[in-house]
C-alpha cells in the first residue's frame, strides 16, 4: 500500500468526500501511473483526508471513458457533452494522448471500519486488476459503441463452440443479444490489461435460470477466473445452482465447479443432440 498526494479542486473535493462523485479522472503522467488498487490518496489544503484507492481502469480517451463509465460519479449534474468538454478542456489533446485514467476513490471516515471492495480482495500487486462488465450496464450507461465493441469481443472469444453447437451463431445474434434488451439475457465478461479473457452468456426468464455459455481462455485458466466469473453470474441468476449443460469431453475442467457449488447432474442428452461427437450432460435441471 502506497500513499500518494494530489490537489482538486474544492467543488470536486467536497463531491468526492460525499460519495456523490466517486471516480477522479487524471491523464497517465508517470506519477498517476504508480498508483494501484490498495492504496491510498490524500488531498493537500483540506486538512487530514484519506480515500482509498478501489479501483484503477485505463481508456484510450475522455469519450470512450464517459461511454463506459456514465457521467454522473465523474462529473455530478453535467451532461455528456459538458463533461466532455470540460475534462478536454483541463487537457490537452496531446496530454489526453497519455492515456485516460479512472480511478474509483471512497473517503476513509475516522469512524468506518475498514472494508474491502470486491477488486481490493482479488488485487494482486504482481498481476494486472481484472475487470467484470455486464452487457445491460454498458446500455444503461448509453454507451452503445462500447457496447458493440463489447458484444462482438464476447462473440469472438466464443466463436470456436460452433464445433460443438453449430447454431452457435445464429443463437447469439438472434436470440441473446436481443434477450438483453428485453431484460432476459446477459453477458458478463472479464478483461485483463483491458483484453477479454472470459465470458458467460446467460438466460433468466420464466422457464429457465440457465448458465448457455461459460468460457475463459487457456493461458488464463486456473487463475481464480471462473470462480469469479460464476459468481457474477450467481448474483444476476438469483441462484447457485443454474441449469448448465457440458459437454462430456469438459467435464474434467468443470469439475472443481461442480464440486465446489454442489452442482447435481440430472441427465445425459442423447447422442447427436447438438453434434455427433460429444454427449452433453445436464446439471440442475
């Protein structure tokens, strides 16, 4: 944990002590670059302070950062294009250039005890901080080229499954992404270094709370990952024992999850269900 000093303005200091605005937003100067989730901030001329560092995200610019992020934590009552205009207009171009960096701060009260946000907990010093988005947050937040970027990522980092499920394609275009505007379908994916590593599709309407997609890349396997991942599922499933089906072939790599939340297998598909090289066998249904 490392301390460092910053100045604010007044307005701004006053909001972030409040909570109503909890992301400070700084260009990628050397000395912005050192700080990590876990440490700590203080505020010169506002007498004792500290705020804890929760989180630190990267963005390529001061629009793709207000895209993802929403206004209101950054810049409480301004719109999108005032916001815009008025962090472009304390940087320049070339400065914004540096790098856009967001970090989520929360003020340390004398009397608070001390808590650990989610990112704090799985933080680790000599790994980058791993990232969660939720496909429905990204709309509500308006930020629709994210969310683009956003969707064809998680479809990309899923591609290869039509060996397995040939309608694979045809599913996801026509039937989950739509489902996410009606409230009934989610993607939730992980970033690390701001590349997707992971994704979960999932369906929740009044049939069936079922986990339809589950993947982490290889080299990012055994990392924690999909515990983590699983659980934001859980949390938006409303449940921890979703219907899931794995393939035959992948039930090894399941297994710690199956164990782990007591997952009960309740039947075998019939051969040639999805495709004539695997068997899928069906959990919590």
């Amino acid at each position: 944990m490392t301390k460092h000093v910053w100045r604010v303005k007044k307005e701004y200091f006053h909001q972030l002590k409040s909570g109503a605005k909890t992301l400070e937003v700084r260009v990628g100067y050397p000395q912005q670059k050192k700080v990590k989730a876990g440490d700590i901030i203080t505020f010169e001329n506002y007498g004792p302070n500290e705020f804890d560092v929760l989180r630190v995200t990267r963005y390529p610019s001061f629009k793709a950062m207000l895209e993802c992020e929403g206004v209101e934590k950054v810049l409480p009552g301004r719109t999108f294009e005032g916001a815009l205009r008025t962090l472009q207009s304390i940087y320049q171009p070339e400065k914004e250039s540096f790098g856009v960096y967001v970090f989520e701060l929360r003020f340390k009260s004398k009397n608070a005890k001390p808590t650990k946000s989610a990112l704090q907990q799985t933080w680790n010093p000599e790994k980058p901080a791993r990232e969660y988005f939720k496909a429905s947050d990204l709309l509500k937040n308006g930020a629709y080229r994210v969310f683009s970027k956003f969707v064809q990522e998680s479809y990309d980092i899923t591609d290869w499954i039509t060996k397995d499920y040939p309608d694979h394609c045809d599913h996801f275009y026509s039937k989950y992404i739509p489902g996410i505007f009606d409230g009934e379908r989610e993607i939730i994916s992980c970033y690390v270094d701001g590349k997707i590593v992971a994704t979960a599709i999932l369906k929740k309407d009044k049939v069936e709370r079922k986990i339809s997609t589950l993947f982490v890349k290889k080299e990012f396997q055994k990392q924690g990952i999909a515990t983590e991942l699983v659980e934001q599922c859980f949390k938006w499933l409303g449940t921890t024992k979703p219907l899931i089906t794995i393939a035959d072939y992948k039930l090894e790599q399941f297994q710690k999850l199956i164990e782990k939340y007591g997952w009960v297998e309740t039947s075998v598909m019939e051969e040639g269900f999805y495709n004539d090289h695997s068997r899928e066998h069906v959990f919590n249904g």
